[in-house]
C-alpha cells in the first residue's frame, strides 16, 4: 500500500509539471505587442462590421465595485458616477461603457428606447438589446498566438488572446469609425474570438 500511494504521488507530481511546462512554453511562445506596434507589423486588414441583434445584460452600481472578466481576464472597475454602465455579454463577460453610448446602442427587450431613468434601481442586471448595424465599426483580426495591450477610451487596459482564455482561431480588435471614414484608433476595445461572429457581421472578414 505504501508503495502504491508513493507511485500516486510522484505520477501527480509529473502531470502537474507537465502542465507546468506546457503553461511556460505558451507563455514563451507568445508575442506580447502594443496596439502601435501590431498595427505596424501585423498582415491583417481592418474591415468594416457592424452589431447583429443580441441580449446582454447591464446595470449601474451603488459603490465601488470591480469585475473579472474571464474572457479578457482583466479586472474592472465600475463606480457609482452617473455615468458608468457594466454590462455582461453571451457568455458572461463583463465590460463597462459611458451611459450616452450603451442609450443610443441598445434598447429594451420591446424595442423602446432606454433612458437613464431604466437603470435607476442599481446593482441589479436588466436585459437590453442591440440595435443591428451594418458598416458601423472597423474590426481586424488577431492571430492566437499575438497579445496585443489596447488601453480603451475609457482607461481599461485589455489584452487579445492571453494564454490562459479560450479564444477560438483568434481575438478581434474593433473600433469606431473616424471623421475621415477610416478606423477611429483612439477608440478601440478587444472582442473574444470565440465571441465576435454570434456578435459581429462578419461578410466583410474575406475582402481584402
């Protein structure tokens, strides 16, 4: 028996450096960029998107309080400033916006407009809906293997495809569209992968 339980151990012992490793050779694999620098080496294009039709869910907060969100796994911070909206999207994820932008983005479940009256009760997720847009952002793909560090307008730092989230063949980075027509780059946040086609139009992904 006790040489049985001394196998046991020394079996666990070996898986657990097994992944133990093969965390580190992720790690070391990947290619750690600021948002400047992807833009200036990466292949990939910014091609023009735009919201499909969803429920998430959103809410304003009575106090401080800070929220982890897996698929990025970064902590948030939202307070009560009569401003700062946290929503959570299809597979819970959390992000904040400012008030004026989650009003003229989404709508209630009946497809009436929101207004901040709607979030008077705090500290409690009401469900609202996108409004459908067609060309309305710029996105452009990240390889899996690349994590890039995009600071938002609203001061969230957020990283694409880092080691420990799943992430599909890749995370995307969107952004509004500029005075010129072209990518608004002091506006751009990180989407999951896994998340941006049940999300985003992707019919433009393919055109060079």
């Amino acid at each position: 028996m006790i040489s049985i339980i001394v196998i046991t151990a020394v079996v666990a012992i070996t898986v657990s450096g097994c992944n133990e490793n093969e965390e580190q050779d992720q790690n070391q694999n990947q290619n750690y960029l600021s948002l400047s620098e992807y833009l200036a080496k990466t292949s990939e294009n910014w091609f023009l998107t735009g919201k499909n039709e969803y429920t998430v869910q959103a809410m304003m907060v009575s106090e401080k309080m800070t929220f982890h969100n897996d698929l990025e796994v970064v902590d948030l911070v939202a307070t009560d400033d009569g401003e700062t909206v946290v929503l959570k999207g299809t597979r819970d994820e959390i992000w904040t916006s400012p008030l004026s932008q989650v009003i003229i983005r989404y709508t209630k479940p009946d497809g009436s407009e929101l207004c901040k009256e709607d979030f008077a009760n705090k500290d409690v997720f009401i469900d609202i809906v996108t409004i459908p847009t067609k060309d309305t952002y710029y996105a452009m793909h990240v390889p899996k293997d690349i994590t890039v560090i995009v600071e938002t307008a609203q001061g969230d730092v957020l990283h694409t495809n880092l080691p420990n989230a799943p992430h599909g063949e890749g995370d995307y980075l969107i952004c509004t569209i500029g005075e010129d027509g072209g990518p608004n780059l002091s506006d751009v946040w990180v989407l999951n992968g896994l998340i941006f086609p049940d999300c985003y139009d992707t019919s433009h992904l393919n055109e060079q």
